[in-house]
C-alpha cells in the first residue's frame, strides 16, 4: 500500500505565508517589548529587590520601667529592645560590604550567664560565631548563632563561658569581626 503524503499542491508556496511588510510588524511587537524589559532588567535590577527601611525607634509606648514582662506587642518582627541594654548587638545595614561597621558594637562586655541577642538588621544572611575566623581550629566550637536571616535574630549564651575574652566572626563574611568580654 503506498501512501501520498505531501502536504501541498504543487503550485503552492510551503514556506512563504506571510508578505515582508506583514513580517517586520511582527518582528516589531516582539522586539520593542525585549527591549523594554532588557533596560528594566540591566538599569533598575537594585530596584526590583525590596530593601526593608532601618528599623528606627518603635512607636511612642507609655514610659513605663519594668516593662519587659509585657506581651503587648503583636508584631512579628518586633525590633529588639532599644539600646541601654549591654546585651544587644546588632548587624547594620551594609555590614556585607568589606569597610563598613560589622556589629554595633563590635566589642561588648557582658556578665557571665547573660544572654546576648545578635539582631541582623542587614539584609542578607550573617552569623556571630566564636573563633578569629575560618582558619581557627577552635571556631564555633565555644558559641554559633549559625546563620541569622535578614531582618532576624540570633542568641548567643554565656552561660557556658568562663570569665575572658572571646574573638567572633562572621562565616559568611570573615572580614566581620568582633570581641565579647565575659566578665
Ligand atoms: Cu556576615
């Protein structure tokens, strides 16, 4: 049995089915809109990534001492506890960049069994984890926060450490270091 398969007649153009006028317009609809999305994409990429706003003071709360016990607040990324606390560091914005302030402060004097709440303020990920840096081979071995997200926080517990001073760094970023005195 033989079959006939040819799709077209004879006088029939197979390939042409369209006129060059028809064409160009076409290829002008696609291209304009590559074009648009390319200059977006090239010259407004930092745009398209959402920076959070730095965390200023928390709106005015009646002045209140004592006030820690208070579950008031609902948020769920409730900024740490201002300032006057010796037990805070935080991670400021830019601290990914090489030359900028890595933590705030980068030298803490704390009591022995205080807990220090790491605060990431940045918006990529950082650590605060004991050691001079990767090549120490005592790193992370005395406390690791491990990595704390943008815009969240990590601990780190001094219970466990005896009275001295401890070197910290950041694993992902070793350039950022810092000191804890545990007194
Ligand atoms: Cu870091």
């Amino acid at each position: 049995m033989e079959l006939n398969i040819t799709m077209t007649t004879p006088d029939e153009n197979p390939i042409i089915r369209t006129s060059p006028a028809r064409f160009m317009k076409g290829l002008v609809i696609i291209i304009i809109p590559l074009i648009v999305l390319g200059y977006i994409t090239v010259f407004h990429w930092d745009d398209t990534a959402s920076v959070p706003p730095p965390v200023s003071a928390p709106p005015p709360a009646p002045a209140a001492p004592d006030s820690t016990g208070a579950e008031s607040s609902t948020s769920a990324n409730a900024p740490a506890p201002a300032a006057a606390s010796a037990t805070a560091i935080s991670i400021p914005a830019g601290a990914a960049t090489q030359g900028n302030p890595s933590y705030t402060p980068d030298s803490i004097t704390v009591s022995k069994g205080d807990v220090i709440t790491v605060s990431n303020e940045d918006t990529v990920p950082h650590t605060v984890t004991s050691g001079s840096g990767p090549q120490d081979p005592n790193s992370a071995k005395l406390f690791d926060t491990s990595i704390i997200m943008a815009a969240e926080s990590g601990e780190v517990d001094t219970a466990t450490l005896e009275a001295g001073e401890y070197q910290y760094y950041c694993t992902v970023h070793p350039f950022m270091t810092g000191l804890i005195t545990v007194q």
